[in-house]
C-alpha cells in the first residue's frame, strides 16, 4: 500500500513537470512572436541589410 502511494506521487511530479515544461515553452513561442511583430526590429534589419549593401558597392 505504502509502495503505491509513493507511486502515485512520482507519477503526480512527473506531470507537474511536465506541465512546467509545457508553459514554458508557451511562453517561448508569445516571446517569439513579440519578437517578430516587434516594428523596431524590422527596422534594425533594413538598416543592417541597407548598411551591406553599401559595404559590397564600397568594395566593388
């Protein structure tokens, strides 16, 4: 009986885990998509992408 309840309780763990897992990573992906609606950051990577471009015509 002692064998089964202790049992249970790894089992019990076991899901809390793994739900700690789960919205972790939820909170992953909505971090990620901020990220990428983030207007700031498409700016950035214009800017970068412009700034190369002059960089290959300075050295051409």
């Amino acid at each position: 009986m002692v064998e089964r309840k202790n049992f249970q309780k790894v089992r019990k763990s076991k899901q809390l885990t793994h739900n700690k897992f789960k919205i972790r990573s939820i909170s992953t992906k909505i971090r990620q998509d901020l990220y990428f609606l983030n207007p700031f950051r498409k700016r950035q990577i214009k800017t970068r992408n412009k700034s190369k471009f002059y960089n290959l015509a300075y050295f051409a």
